[in-house]
C-alpha cells in the first residue's frame, strides 16, 4: 500500500513541475505577445510618419529584383 502512496506522490510532484512549466511558458508567451504589439505599434507609427513626410513611397518599399 506505501508504494502505491509514494507512486502518487511522485505522479503528483511530476504534475506539479509539469503544471509549473506550463504557467511559465505561458507568461512567456503573454510577454512576447506584448513585444509583437509594440512592435507592430513601432512599425505602424514609422510607416504612417514616413507616409506623411512624404518618404518611402511605394515604389521604395518594394525589394529590388534579385538577379
């Protein structure tokens, strides 16, 4: 019966780390997800600004041909 005990134990302390992982791959994740909005913010006032000054039309923002 004790090994049957320890064996949830070890099961329970193995979800535990599991569980642990997952919660800080999860706040990873939300962090990274904050990073790509700020940078799409970044990028988004960059085009806008440049648009209004009247750089980097279209034709600039195309990449030249490779040969």
């Amino acid at each position: 019966m004790n090994h049957l005990g320890s064996s949830q134990r070890r099961t329970t302390s193995v979800m535990t780390a599991e569980q642990y992982e997952l919660e800080r791959c999860r706040k990873e994740i939300a962090g990274l997800k904050q990073l790509v909005v700020r940078l799409s913010e970044i990028a988004l006032r960059h085009v806008v600004e440049s648009a209004q000054s009247g750089q980097n039309g279209p034709e600039r923002l195309v990449e030249p041909p490779k040969s």
